[in-house]
C-alpha cells in the first residue's frame, strides 16, 4: 500500500553506515590497544605510533652486538695476557684426566662402538699427549717452587741467625737441591700410579716422605728409591699364584697412605732428625768425629733394608720353591702365605734386599762425597753387611710377631689365608692383636733403633 514504507526486515539485509576511509585502522589501532589484566578486564593502554617497534628492535640489536663485541675482546685479552697463568691448572686436569685419576664430564665415546682400531689410535693419542706433557708440567711446577724455598730459607738464615756463617752453602739450601728434592718424589709418584704400584693417597703421602729424605741427603734418597723399585717388581712376580693363597691381594700392590706410613714413617721421622741436627748434605759414616748424624743414616739405612728384606721375603719366597713353609716359633708345616711362615728360599732373599739397599747407600756416599773426605773417614764398605744384616733381622722380627700376634687362619671354602676368625675357617696360628700393617710398623721402629747400635758396635 505504501511501497518502500513497509518491508520485511527479516529478508533484507540493515543498511550499510557510511564509514571514512580510515575507520578500519582506527577500530584496528584501539584494538591493538587493549589488553587484559589478571582479573579479566579489559584495560586501555596507550597506543603505540607504527615506527616505534622498529626503533626498539634496532636498539636490542644493536646492544646485543655490542656485548658480543666486548666479551669477545675481553676473552681475547684474558687468554694472551693472563693465559700462562692458567696453563698449569689446565695442564694438570688434563693429565689426571688421562691418568684416570678424574673423570671427564663430556660424553666420551665408548669402547665398543669405536672398534678395535680406533681404540688403539685413541689410547697412543692419549699416552703420547701425557708424555709430552709430563716434563713441561712437572717444570713449571717445580722451578717456581724451589726458587720460592731456596729464598726463604735464605730470608730464615740472615734473619734469625746471629753468626756470620748464616749464608754458607754448607747452611743455606741451594736450589738446585730444593728442585731435586720437588721434581724426584714427584716422578717416583707418577710412576707409581700408572704402575698401580701406589694409590692416591699412598702418593700424597709419598711426596711429603720423598721430599724430606732427599732434602736431607741424597744417599737416603737413594734407599727409598730402590726399596719402592724393587718391592713393587718383587709384588709383581708372578702374581697369578699370589692370588690363590692371599685374601686381599690387589694387582701391582696399590700401596695407601697406611702402608706407606708403617713402611717409610720412621725414615721420614729419622730424617726431620738429621735436618735439624746435622743440616743438608752427605756425610760419610764416621762414629767417632760426626756419631748423630751417622747414628741417623744407618737408621735409615736400618729401615729400608728391614722393609724391603721383609718385603723379598714375602713376595719372592713364597712363590719360589717347592717346599712348604714351616712356622718360625714351632717348626711345624704351614700353608703358603702363613704369617709367621718361613722357608730357606725366603731367609735368601731377606738378605739380598737388604743388601741391595746398603748397595745403593754406598754408592750413593762414594759418588757425593769427596774423595779427600773419603781418604781420613773410616772405611765405607760395612754399609752392605748391615745393610744386609738389617734386612735379614727385620724379616725375622717380622715373621716372630706375625706368628704370635698375628691371626692366620685357613678359610676351606675360598681355599686361602685369612687375618680373622670367623664360620668355616681353621686356625693355624696366633692370636688377633696385630694386623700386617703394624708388624710392619714396629719392624721398621725396631730396626732404625737397633740397626745404629749394632753398626757402632762393629763398625771396624
């Protein structure tokens, strides 16, 4: 009736409102505007202009190249400049991370997925790494150090010295003995542990017992050398047949700190003695014009020879031969391996480590002292009996207190030796008052005191 008034809503579409031209980015920018809080409503900030994210980005770049910049300069200037200082520590981790003594914490590629080849071409990478290593490593830490002690000893004499002969060379330590007495200990133990003739705490405490004997004479340093060389090669013979009869028997010895203690603790002591009493130096035997600091040498000597007379005695004598032992207090046949068991083979070869340690501390005496001093002492050559003698008495001793206070056993189901009493073992001899470690101990106490008297007795 009245067309274009009346029109059904539902079927056409609302008509369109006239927008400007900008009205979409405007709805756009109030949009971009809003954000929304922890409670969810909405909260209206201030719109940003189009130009500014590109400024911010720029800036954040730029930042970021600027710090890259600097630390690579100061990473740069940290390793030329403060580089040699870091050297040794990084050398020394590296080394002790060949030498199996810290672990890597990289991934490391295992065995089995290298091949046979590989492994090989790593292990002679790595071996020939730490040869070359070693020497450059043991240097710089054994220059520095004897220079550092060779100034304070010098610093301790002029100051609290009151007598001019404070700054003699028979007084003051030179260098080069404080670098003898750093660099010798440190290659024994080296060698020790890649023999595993030494555990880690047997070289700890090896260093400090090297340290003071050849500090205080080179002839003392000669006995400990040849006592740890010998008995480690003595512990390694023919070891399969070791492993039958002894409970704790460990491959190559593996010394810790308790052994090296009872074995070297009264030289080390004896030789703090002969620091303080007689100095630095060697000195040849004479108990009439120089008796302490004699009565100390063969004390060491007494020592050494003890312990690698036992230790020949142990390791040699019970492996060679046929015979079975017998037990020294009561004659009777014991099993091999028997504390307080003896045989002829084993008497022998007590004499001849002994002896071999008096060897070395006469060599040692007719290389460093001189020959005019020599020529008015008395003469040298008792050093090899009592040496030998020394190492034949302190295995006896020994064999005398491992079979009185010394628990042997025979265990029948593991078929060997053992030091307690317990199910399904038989006892053979003595009681449980001492163990190996100190039978060692008061053999080497006994030895270094009798060792002197017996030597001033008969010394001609």
């Amino acid at each position: 009736m009245f067309p274009g008034v009346f029109r059904d809503r539902s079927s056409s579409p609302p008509p369109k409102r006239k927008t400007s031209p900008h009205g979409n980015e405007k709805k756009k920018r109030v949009a971009s505007t809003k954000t929304i809080t922890k409670n969810g409503n909405d909260k209206l900030t201030k719109p940003m202009s189009p130009k500014s994210p590109s400024k911010a980005r720029l800036l954040i770049r730029v930042a970021a190249w600027i710090t890259r910049l600097s630390s690579y300069v100061v990473k740069k200037a940290v390793a030329i400049y403060l580089g040699p200082v870091f050297w040794p520590f990084r050398a020394t981790k590296r080394l002790l991370q060949r030498l199996g003594l810290l672990k890597k914490h990289e991934d490391v590629q295992e065995p089995e997925t290298m091949g046979a080849k590989g492994q090989i071409k790593a292990d002679m990478e790595a071996q020939s790494e730490v040869n070359i290593m070693l020497p450059l490593l043991i240097s710089a830490v054994a220059i520095p150090l004897s220079l550092f002690m060779w100034i304070g000893s010098m610093a301790w004499s002029s100051l609290f010295s009151t007598s001019e002969a404070s700054l003699n060379e028979d007084v003051v330590v030179p260098p080069t003995r404080w670098f003898a007495s750093i660099v010798t200990p440190l290659v024994m133990i080296i060698w020790g542990l890649k023999r595993k003739s030494l555990s880690p705490s047997g070289a700890a405490l090896g260093v400090i017992v090297g340290f003071v004997l050849t500090l205080s004479n080179y002839a003392f340093l000669a006995c400990l050398f040849t006592f740890f060389l010998t008995s480690s090669k003595a512990t390694k013979f023919r070891s399969e047949s070791k492993k039958k009869f002894e409970e704790d028997f460990k491959e190559g010895g593996q010394r810790n700190w308790v052994q090296v203690l009872c074995n070297g603790g009264m030289a080390m002591q004896l030789g703090i003695l002969y620091l303080i009493d007689a100095g630095c130096g060697e000195r040849p035997i004479d108990f009439v014009k120089d008796y302490r600091a004699s009565w100390l040498g063969i004390g060491i000597l007494g020592v050494f020879s003890a312990c690698n007379g036992d230790t020949w005695a142990s390791e040699l004598g019970s492996v060679i031969g046929s015979s079975e032992p017998v037990l020294i207090t009561s004659g009777r046949r014991v099993p091999r391996g028997t504390n307080g068991g003896v045989t002829p083979w084993g008497v022998f070869f007590s004499f001849l480590g002994g002896l071999v340690v008096g060897i070395a501390y006469y060599l040692a005496v007719l290389y460093c002292v001189d020959a005019a001093t020599l020529a008015i002492c008395p003469p040298q050559w008792p050093l090899l009996v009592f040496g030998g003698l020394g190492g034949l008495f302190g295995s006896l001793l020994d064999s005398v207190l491992g079979a009185t206070l010394q628990y042997s056993g025979y265990d029948k189901e593991r078929g060997c030796i053992v030091e307690r009493n317990r199910k399904g073992v038989k006892h053979i001899s003595g009681i449980r008052l001492l163990d190996n470690h100190s039978v060692n101990l008061v053999t080497s106490v006994v030895l270094g005191l009798f060792t002197p008297k017996l030597a001033y007795a008969l010394w001609p």
